[in-house]
C-alpha cells in the first residue's frame, strides 16, 4: 500500500481495526529489511513497517511519548522533541570548558538489533498499565522481518526505521543514563553514542551494556 491509498483504506477498513485493536486481535505485518551502507563500513540493517502499522506505531509514540519524556535525562539528545545532535556538542563543548580533558566515546553495537524485547517490556510496564497496549508493542517487536520474499523471526531487537522504535531506545537507554548520572560522570548521549568526560578517573559500566576506562 502507497501512503496515498492509506486514508481510503481506513474509511472503509478503520472501524474494523480499531475494534479488532481494542480486541487484541491486531497483528502487525512483518517489517520490511533494508541494508544500508556505514559510511565507516559495514551494513546498517533497518526495518520499515507497513503504511498501516506506521501509522498505528506513530499513534502510540505521540501518547508515550509525553509520559516518558519528562522522566529522561537531561544529558540525552537524541530521537526527542526539541533535541538534536548540536545541542549535544555544545554540551561537550562546555565540558571542555569546565576543564575536563578526558573522553570516552561509546557506541553500543547493534543495539537496535540486540535490545532484550523482556528488559524492555519490564520498564514499559512500570509506566503503561493498559495491557493491550503492551500486548500490542510486544507484537510489534515480534512481528518478524521480511528480506527476499522470506520472513525471519525477531526474538530481539526493535527495527531502526518504524516511528515507534526511537523512543523504545531511550526507554532502554536511559537505565544507562541513570547510572551514569548516579556515579556523576559528565556525559551527553545521542542514542546508542555516548561521550562521558572526566578529569583523570577511572569509568566503568556495567555489562551487558559496555565497558570503557579511561587512562
């Protein structure tokens, strides 16, 4: 389905999904796979939803994503209202300015395809207490992946490319940003890249997020 033929779609079949949504009858399409090129090398793989799913999947993050958002941490920039990577490097920069000379860059590998779908309906549950919605975001993240005809299963991970999964990142990602700021580390995170900064000690993280250290 084009986007075009989306609102004619649901004028005939709308009421239908929404019921059968109310129901916990809706099953979301598997997702379609996309590789991309790094420009470091290397292959990004995303996950495009359905029209229909897209649309569903923006619904829910326009709820949700007033809930989360105040509880995140204000060192977090990216996939956020009102937030973007330059206000981070002005972050960094006033680090540098506080005299902290030490950096330690992270980026979490493949996080967006290895996200435990069981740690992260945990900490959506503390806050939805719809269980059709959480049933439904759960159908989501199981809902497969479609490459050459076939369609995969996906017992992990949540598809970069859907409306729905950038906030799910910074759901799971803001464990990280708690400890950080527990331990008082400086830091700015633009989703799964982080750069805390210190004056000379010794960081660590816990796995299985990462581990770094600074000389």
């Amino acid at each position: 389905m084009q986007e075009d033929e989306l609102l004619p779609f649901l004028r005939e079949h709308g009421e239908a999904i929404r019921q059968a949504i109310l129901e916990g009858k809706y099953r979301p399409q598997p997702v379609r796979r996309v590789e991309i090129p790094k420009p470091d090398g290397g292959i990004r793989l995303l996950g495009i939803p359905t029209v229909l799913d897209r649309m569903i999947q923006q619904a829910i993050a326009q709820v949700l994503t007033p809930m989360f958002e105040k509880g995140f941490s204000d060192y977090s920039y990216g996939f956020r209202p009102g937030r973007n990577a330059h206000q981070a490097i002005k972050q960094a920069q006033a680090y540098i300015g506080e005299g902290f000379k030490t950096v330690v860059d992270i980026d979490l590998e493949k996080f967006f395809a290895r996200v435990n779908h069981d740690k992260l309906m945990g900490l959506l549950s503390k806050r939805i207490m719809d269980k059709r919605l959480l049933k439904l975001i759960r159908l989501y993240l199981e809902a497969g992946g479609m490459m050459g005809g076939l369609v995969s299963p996906t017992d992990e991970g949540t598809p970069q490319g859907g409306p729905l999964s950038p906030l799910l990142s910074n759901v799971m990602l803001h464990e990280l940003d708690m400890e950080l700021e527990r331990r008082g580390h400086r830091f700015c995170r633009y989703a799964d890249d982080c750069a805390p900064q210190a004056h000379n000690e010794a960081f660590f993280l816990r796995e299985p997020l990462c581990v770094a250290h600074i000389q």
